[in-house]
C-alpha cells in the first residue's frame, strides 16, 4: 500500500508445509509488517510453541486439554507457570526471572481463591482483592471495584479507581456510549462493525460541541487497517501475526503508536508521540478487541474480558451448554479460551475459534469428506484447501472424485473408503480415534467410537444388516480414548435416541426408536463422574438432571 506521503508499507505472510494432526499447510509460519516480523512454531495440534522476532523468543508449554502452562517470555523478560484445577479455573500464576531451564526464586505469585459451595467456578478473591456476584453470575464487586448491571447480563457502570465509568447500549446489547472522566464517547456501528466514535466533554454531550472524532476503515478481511481523525488526519494500523494491534504509523510511515501485550491480552506497554493522545483513543488492541484503558477491560459484544485475571468479567450464557453438547468445552463459563490465550480469540464472548479459523476449517473438511451430501460446504473452503487435508490428493484428483462418487445415497461408505484410502499413514483419518455418527435413509442413526476405518466399517454393517442405505458418515478425532468415549455419549445425548427396552425384541426396539444403538456409550459413566462433582451446581441442576443421573 501506498502512503499519502509517498512511502509504501506492505505485510508479509509465509505458510508453512508441516504435516501434523491439524492441518499446519494453512497455519502461518513468518509474518512481517514492514516495522518489525515475527516467526511460528506449532506443536502436532496446532498450538503455537515459540514465536522469534528478532532476537527475542517466546515459548510455550501446554497440558493434554490445550491449556497453556508455561511460557518463557524473552520479550517481557519473565517465565511465567500456570495451574488449573479440575473445572478450568486457575489456581497459580508464578512469575520467575526468564529462563528456559529450572525456574528459581518465585518473584510475583498470583493467589485465586474459588467458592467452595454452590458454583465453585465463581473467583472470590485474586491477590486479596475481593469479587461478589448476583444469582446470574454478574459480580457485583470485581477486584474490589463496585459494578452495576441491567437489563440481565449488561454492565451498566464500574466504580473504578481512576473514578466512574458508565455505559449505555442499544437494543441490540451493542455499546454506543462510554462515559469516565468527564468525557462522553460515543460509538457508531455499520451493522455490527465499529465504523467510528466521537468523544467530547461530557459538558457537551448532546451538543454539537467541540469533540475528536474517529473514522475507521477496514479491509477486505474485515480488519481495521486505517484510523481517520477529525475527517483529515490518517493513521494505519500495525499487527503481529496473531491479529493483535501493536501499532500505529503515520501518513509518513512513522511509527507513534507501539503496544505490548502480556500472553492474556493485558496492556504491559504504551508508547505515544502523535501528540494527540492516539493510544488512548484508538480502541483496538489485543485480538482487535475494543479496550477500555479506564478499567483494562475489553468490550467482547455480548460480554466483558479481564486480562488481568484471564477470565471473562461474568458468565456465559448458559446456552453455550447445549450449542456444543459434543465437547467438553465451553462448559466453565467464566474461563478465557480454555486457558490457550496465544492461539485462539472469541470476538463475541461466546465460543472461541483460532486465529487461523483451524477449528472451522476442521470441521467444515470433516463435514465435507464424511458427509459428502452437503456440497454446498465446498463453497466456504476451496478446492485446494480440502485437498490439503488428504495428503496425495491435489486439484480435482482423488479426494474430490471420491467425494462427487459419495454425493449420491448408497455410495457414501465408497466414497469413504476413497477417502481413507488416500490419506497416508501419519495422518490422522488413518491413525486417531474419535466418534462418528452415521445417519441412514430411514432417518435412524448408530453411533460408535473409534477410527475412521471403523467408522466406515460401521456403516458398511448396519446398512447391509438392515438393508438401509447410509446417508452420510460424521466423525471427529479426539484427543485420546476417554474424550473419545464422551463424544460419543454426547452424540447421542444430542440425537435424542431411545435406548432398546430389554424386554422387546430387537424388531420393536429398533421401530420405536430412531436410531440402531441398542446401549448406552461407556462416556454416560465418564461424564457423570466429571460433572456431579461437588459444586458444579450449574451443570447438575441445570442439565445433568435431566439427563437422568442422580448424585
């Protein structure tokens, strides 16, 4: 891109060709902004083990379920250890000198303590500073500031230590206004996109009096790539290869804006010689969230991220529950991208997604190869990246006849086997257990656990058993056996299944009923033993029970 001032500032990307269990051909391995450039490192998951940018390196540690518990932070100088318990909730943040070895002296420990009666993912206290809550989860006193909600689940104001800060909303739940400080800011949408701001004394407010205002332009991938002031004056936004805002440079390519971030998104550093106050009136910063430096706050849309503690400011909508039944996320509703901060973002604080879309396109290739009868998925993905995903199968070869073969009812289980039989040994189609759901053309379903060949196997068996044509075939790699297992349960939990009646014979179970599972998945066992642990009030009381389980 060309700069008004003549200069030209362009962004780098390099992808990477490492074959791992998630698809890294599509994971960014080096990206430079013109002022400074990163490169990534992946572990066979796609989580993000080391970033380098200069002589600077960070790593990164994580435990079976994603969560990052180490990192080594050469940029801020510190090696930081996290410790979860059961549900999610952290319970020890240590800070030690950086170092890629033995940690020593302890130099900052961070202290959580949890309820431990009813709803025992609720914080009480972090650091001694003290947290309250309403029935619907909404603190009342977060770190010892006093908050005041509406309208159920809306901030409504904080007593801050910096003074009050107040916020109204539209009907839609969107902030359109902030006021602190003795300044009104005033926010424009563009259906849903911030298009711009206005803030002005509060003295003014409602007039047409003197105030800054901000104009944004966004790219073509919906990023804000350029901030206009008072209708004249441009600046252009600066990011790393994670989506987070580490700058800001003038129409002469200038740099007068620089951000750093802590691994959770919290502001460590601000360095501003625009003279117009630019870093605190630019509101994008970590994930492109929109930060509110009065409270270190970010506004996520439908709710509020702490950076400070890594946790959101109140619960989720319990909703969330049931949208992903199937996975055993989601299910602490105050927890942060399950505690992987460095690889993942939640633009509305409902479920989080990688910054490189590698769980959409996951599922969205699964959804495609296995339920081929859903061509129109194709159009979200592209030729090329689908074939990716099957290593030996490029342009229009294998993979795609295979999948034109299985669009039509009764050839979906071939169509399977070509698939299967195109991916190589290391890939995990070949390898990996998981669930599967098998739909036939009478509307029944059988759900198993295992590999994908067994999958297929399945579907090959029941169809000829009951003479009944197979539809589509969904499966999922899982993390090991047991998570293996609670999908399983949790696909038939979703699918509403009747399980066969001893007493009736197979013939009438299987007419009642519209599925040709006949028991329970060993996960129902797993799960209840997860979530009936003392406390989990929200999941008891709320769904378990009426699952069936008794305590």
């Amino acid at each position: 891109m060309t700069l008004p001032g003549g200069q030209t500032r362009e962004n780098s990307f390099t992808y990477g060709t490492l074959r791992h269990l998630t698809d890294t051909d599509s994971l960014l391995s080096a990206m430079s902004n013109g002022t400074e450039s990163w490169s990534y490192e992946y572990d066979n998951v796609g989580n993000i083990t080391k970033i380098t940018s200069g002589t600077k390196v960070i790593t990164y540690q994580y435990d079976e379920l994603n969560q990052l518990i180490r990192e080594n932070n050469g940029v801020l100088g510190i090696t930081v250890l996290y410790a979860y318990d059961a549900g999610g909730n952290m319970t020890s943040r240590k800070t030690y000198a950086y170092t890629e070895g033995a940690v020593s002296t302890v130099q900052t420990q961070d202290l959580f303590t949890y309820r431990t009666d009813g709803w025992k993912d609720q914080l009480l206290s972090w650091n001694g500073k003290s947290y309250a809550y309403d029935a619907g989860g909404n603190p009342t006193v977060l770190r010892g500031m006093a908050l005041t909600w509406g309208e159920g689940r809306r901030l409504k104001r904080i007593a801050a230590t910096a003074g009050e800060v107040t916020f109204a909303y539209d009907s839609d739940g969107k902030r359109v206004r902030k006021t602190s400080g003795g300044n009104d800011t005033t926010y424009y949408y563009n259906g849903n996109v911030l298009s711009g701001l206005v803030k002005k004394a509060s003295k003014d407010a409602g007039t047409t009096g003197t105030g800054t205002t901000v104009q944004f332009v966004y790219d073509t991938q919906g990023k804000p790539f350029m901030l206009r002031m008072n209708g004249k004056t441009d600046y252009f936004y600066l990011y790393n290869g994670l989506g987070d805002i580490t700058g800001l440079v003038d129409s002469s390519n200038q740099v007068v804006v620089r951000y750093q971030y802590n691994s959770w998104g919290k502001v460590t550093s601000t360095q501003d010689t625009s003279g117009v106050s630019l870093a605190t009136l630019n509101p994008f910063c970590y994930r492109k969230y929109v930060y509110d430096p009065e409270t270190g706050l970010y506004c996520l849309g439908s709710r509020y991220y702490d950076p400070e503690v890594g946790r959101f400011v109140n619960a989720d909508d319990t909703d969330v529950i049931f949208a992903k039944p199937q996975e055993l996320y989601h299910k602490n509703l105050y927890v942060y991208c399950d505690n992987n901060p460095v690889v993942r973002r939640d633009l509305q604080g409902y479920f989080w997604e990688t910054i490189f879309d590698i769980i959409s396109v996951g599922t969205d290739v699964a959804e495609i190869i296995i339920a081929p009868t859903d061509l129109l998925a194709w159009g979200s993905l592209g030729l090329d990246l689908v074939c990716t995903i099957v290593p030996g199968a490029t342009g229009g070869g294998k993979a795609v006849k295979a999948i034109a073969k299985a669009s039509e009812v009764g050839k979906v289980s071939d169509g399977a086997k070509a698939v299967y039989k195109a991916a190589d040994k290391a890939n995990d189609i070949r390898k990996a257990t998981g669930s599967y759901e098998i739909i036939f053309e009478s509307g029944k379903n059988y759900v198993g656990k295992g590999g994908f060949g067994r999958s297929i196997a399945s579907a090959v068996g029941h169809a000829t058993k009951f003479i009944d044509p197979v539809v589509s075939i969904e499966w999922r790699r899982a993390a090991n056996t047991q998570q293996a297992f609670l999908d399983e349960y949790m696909r038939m939990i979703k699918r509403g299944i009747v399980i066969r009646n001893r007493n009736e014979t197979l013939a009438q179970s299987i007419q009642k009923a519209y599925t040709y599972n006949l028991i329970w998945s060993p996960g129902k066992t797993i799960y209840g033993k997860m979530f009936w642990s003392p406390g989990k009030t929200i999941y008891g009381k709320m769904f378990l029970s009426e699952l069936g389980f008794k305590k």
